[in-house]
C-alpha cells in the first residue's frame, strides 16, 4: 500500500464518484477503478458502495476514510513539525475544548497564540470528551481540554482544575432558592446533555444515589443551546458555570447551588500513544497559563483548585 492509496481513496470518498474525482486528481478513471480494486482486495474488504448515482463507503471505507485522513494530514505537516523541531514552533494544532470551557478561554487562547506562537494556527473543535475521543486516537486533535473523571486506556490526562454544577433557572422564575437538593432538581423540568456525555453520567450517578428520575423535556449538546431554551422559560438546566456576565445576552440567568454538590474535573488529554509536536507542545503550555490566569481572576465560588500534576497515562 502506498500515499497513493489513500490520497486517491479520500479523493473519491470526497467527490462521491470515481468520475468526478478522477477529474480533480488528473487521473484517467479505469485506472483509478483499477487502484481501488486492487486496494479493497489487498484489504479483504469492500470499502466503497457503487451505485448509478455515484459511490459511498461501507463501514470499513469510513473507518478506513478516517485514517486515511489523519496519515495524509500528518504528512502534510511533516516540514512544519521538522521547522518547529529545529527553531519556533510552527504548524497547525488541533485543540479540543468542551462547549463550556471554549466560552471562556477559546477567545483568549486564540489570542494569546498569535501574539506568542504567530507560525502556530489552532484548529478549535467543540464536544464533549466523549464525542471528541475518536478525535484524539485518531490524532486528529493534539490536545483537548473537557471534563473527564475516568481515566481512559489510550490517553493521557493532566487534572487542571475541578468544576461545580449549578442549577440554572430562567430570570423570570420566581422564588429562586440559592440551594436545591437533587430531589427538587427531580421536580423541574431539565434541559440535559445528550447522551453519550461525561456530564450526564455523573448526573445519572448522582440522580441514581437519591433514588430519584430526572424531568428531562429535551436534551442538547452545547452550552449556548441549553442557556437559549433557559432563557425562552423552556426548563432549567444543569451546567458546569456559575457565572454568566462573560455570555451576553444571558448575564440574568440565575444560578443556584446544588447540594450535595456535584464536581466534574477539567483536564488536559492527549494521546498517550503519540508524542505531542514542538507546535502541540508549546499550544498546550499556552493553554495551561491561560486557564491559570482565568481561574486567579474567577469569581472565588465558581472554581475548586486540584494539583496542577504531570501527565498520567490512563490505565
């Protein structure tokens, strides 16, 4: 198997017909037919439906597409990795934040690296940790910051800091008590995270603690998406931010503490089985200062420090 290979796979995939994609790579279509034949057949597999209307991969060509994708880019960044290897750091760097954390620090991190990484261009991705693992294993993304409290075989996690949940309830609601139990959490009803997500299942663990089912009337994956329907009256809603003045348009929001409280921790993830480039490397401290300086300027509440350790592999 050869670059080739792949390159001239993704570009079908990408084009949806061997007809297309032979006009965009300068290559004469029965030979291109012959190059994936003879591919699926060195593989043992089927990697493409064919059809009159054009072509699409079975489930080996999408896991197959998804590698291919993460070699060819890697390759490409090949010269910048050896520049960044023997001088400034340089090349694109895939960072992935959850929904909550990138309202925050996306903003500040982006900022922060054009002034002091200027030949580093961030690749920002957004999901929780557990949507965006792939992603990590695949080393599609170098580095993520999410919540994530179970350590995971592939990875490696550096605990930077532990996050309180809070109820947060539409500004018109009224007699908002500034403390609730998990059983009148029960009561109202919530807008939650879709599963699969980390922070559901410590929801889900919590709920299940107090012998009690949460009133969930809709559930949704980014935090802008939960505070619009808090905001239009639809539900309340858990989340991971007990402060709103840095969201406009939702600074009224009113949060109330859970008790007993319910923590996610915050952690930096990388792939345990790839080391980071100089790029990676150098975006990744970048990242750690600014979630330092952002958490000496929270409000006191909001965050609970845990050590700041070296990175451990997930057993």
């Amino acid at each position: 198997m050869q670059l080739r290979h792949l390159r001239y796979f993704v570009s079908i995939v990408d084009a949806g017909s061997f007809c297309r994609a032979a006009a965009t790579i300068h290559v004469a279509q029965p030979a291109l037919s012959q190059q994936i034949a003879g591919l699926e057949a060195r593989l043992g597999a089927t990697l493409l439906h064919r059809s009159a209307r054009g072509v699409c991969p079975t489930r080996a060509g999408k896991a197959f597409y998804r590698e291919a994708v993460s070699i060819l880019e890697r390759i490409e960044q090949l010269r910048g990795i050896i520049r960044s290897a023997e001088g400034e750091p340089e090349g694109s760097v895939g960072v992935g934040m959850s929904s909550t954390l990138a309202v925050s620090l996306a903003a500040t991190l982006v900022g922060a690296c054009r002034t002091a990484l200027p030949k580093v261009t961030l690749r920002l991705v957004t999901g929780d940790f557990l949507r965006i693992r792939s992603l990590v294993e695949s080393h599609s993304l170098d580095v993520c910051m999410v919540f994530e409290d179970t350590p995971t075989l592939g990875v490696s996690r550096k605990p930077l800091f532990r996050q309180r949940l809070y109820l947060v309830q539409p500004a018109n609601t009224e007699d908002v008590a500034p403390c609730v139990s998990l059983e009148e959490l029960a009561a109202l009803p919530l807008v939650l995270p879709a599963r699969p997500h980390m922070m559901r299942d410590a929801l889900d663990r919590a709920f299940g603690v107090a012998g009690v089912l949460p009133n969930c009337v809709a559930e949704v994956d980014t935090l802008y998406s939960v505070l619009s329907l808090v905001k239009a009256g639809v539900a309340s809603a858990i989340v991971p931010k007990g402060d709103f003045s840095d969201i406009p348009g939702h600074e009224a929001l009113r949060p109330a503490v859970i008790d007993p409280p319910i923590h996610l921790t915050a952690c930096l993830i990388s792939s345990a089985n790839m080391p980071l480039t100089s790029a990676a490397e150098a975006a990744s401290a970048l990242l750690v200062t600014q979630i330092e300086k952002h958490l000496s300027e929270a409000r006191p509440f909001e965050w609970e420090r845990v050590p700041i350790q070296s990175l451990s592999r997930g057993e």
